[in-house]
C-alpha cells in the first residue's frame, strides 16, 4: 500500500495542495493509496514519550496506516530551513521497527523560498536511511510554491508537472 502522507498540521498550507495534487494523479492512474496528514493527530502523539502509554489514535494509526504500507510519499515543507518538529516528534513517538524499517520512501520538498526544503529532504534522507528505510534518489524540491498555484490552489506549473509524474513513474518501479 502507498501511503502519501503530508508532514505538517497546520491548515490550509500549500503543502497540503501539492499532497492533494499527488493524490489526484494517483486516482487518475488507478493506483491504489491513502492519504494521511498531520492535520487530523492529536496533540499527545505529538508529546508522546516512552515513559507513558501511546493514546488510542497513535495506536490506530500505526496499526491502521503505518504498519500497513510498504512505500511512503513525504510531502514535507520547510520550517526554520529543514522539516516541521512535529513531524520529527511523530516519527520519534512512532515503533520505528514496526512501522517504518524496510519500507520505501519518496520525498517531495515544498517551501516559499527559493531551495525547495533541500536540506530538510537531506537531512529526512539522513534520518531515513538510519531507519533502515529506501529513500528514491529522485527527490522533488518545490521552490516558491505559491507562485505556482492557481487561485484554486491546483499547481499549474507544467514543468513541476512533468517532474512529479517521473518520479512517480520511477517510484512506481522502485
């Protein structure tokens, strides 16, 4: 099972359109996923520690979702030039072993600079690779994502178009 998972909670944020852009080409090629977003977790997952229990939705989502999929498409914008800390804190309050180990990995960076979260998307890899997980070299950097969406939010930037459908394709193959 895909898994697109969209690393941040805050609402209406243009990562969350780029999320929903790759859930729609997933749709339009018949290929099966789900979708998950920081957006719908609890605040106690995130301040979860290892000297109390997990809350009954870290437990469904690990169990219902993480352990589950077999490849992830991290959709991560940038927060303070690497990935959101709540997104960290999720991972760290996860069972790694169980939910993470062995399992494949597309990163797509967003940002409204100019790098497109690089570092953050090297410094996840970092991360990634530590988990024993397989992280596609193909990574996407989304640079001033606003001036690439319509007043919709749809990403209109044909460039960026072609580049996320091969590295789907790619990914599709991995």
């Amino acid at each position: 099972m895909i898994t697109i998972f969209h690393a941040t909670a805050r609402p209406n944020s243009n990562s969350r359109k780029i999320a929903d852009f790759y859930r729609d080409l997933l749709n339009k090629q018949g290929i099966p996923h789900q979708f998950f977003t920081l957006e719908d977790v609890e605040s106690e997952v995130f301040n979860h520690t290892f000297h109390n229990e997990k809350s009954t939705q870290q437990l469904q989502i690990e169990n219902e979702i993480l352990a589950p999929t077999s490849k992830f498409i991290f959709i991560v914008p940038e927060y303070n030039g690497s990935f959101p800390g709540m997104f960290k804190g999720f991972i760290d309050a996860s069972d790694v072993k169980k939910c993470f180990h062995n399992k494949k990995v597309c990163l797509v960076g967003v940002a409204e600079g100019r790098a497109g979260n690089l570092r953050g998307m090297e410094h996840l890899t970092n991360i990634f690779n530590h988990m024993k997980m397989h992280v596609l070299h193909f990574k996407i950097p989304i640079s001033q994502v606003h001036l690439h969406l319509d007043e919709n939010g749809i990403l209109q930037n044909q460039e960026y178009i072609r580049l996320i459908e091969t590295q789907l394709a790619l990914y599709l193959e991995f």
